[in-house]
C-alpha cells in the first residue's frame, strides 16, 4: 500500500495529468481508508475548482 506522502503526490500530480491504471488504483484504496488523504483530496479538489471560477488576467 502506498504511503500518504506518495498518494499525496499522486492527487496533485492527477491534476496535471492522467494516472495510470496502477496509479489510481493504489490511490483509491488508500483513500477508501485514509481519512486524512480523503480531507487532503478534497481540499485540492476545492482549490481546483476555486481556481477555475477566478477570473484571468
């Protein structure tokens, strides 16, 4: 199982690119059990969208 540090990176890095079937795969069982990357995952989600609703420059 991945660790919090790794699934952490890979939520950020799932912003920029697509995961591959391996990656998402860990990933999503960590958070099944992690509460702490579920709230972390969350919270990106919320910046991600917070962004995109700010207007450019």
């Amino acid at each position: 199982m991945k660790s919090c540090r790794e699934v952490h990176r890979l939520v950020i890095a799932a912003q920029d690119r697509e995961l591959g079937l391996t990656e998402r795969f860990s990933m999503r069982l960590h958070l099944m059990i992690c509460t702490t990357c579920r709230r972390f995952d969350a919270q990106i989600d919320l910046m991600r969208q917070a962004f995109r609703r700010f207007p450019g420059e």
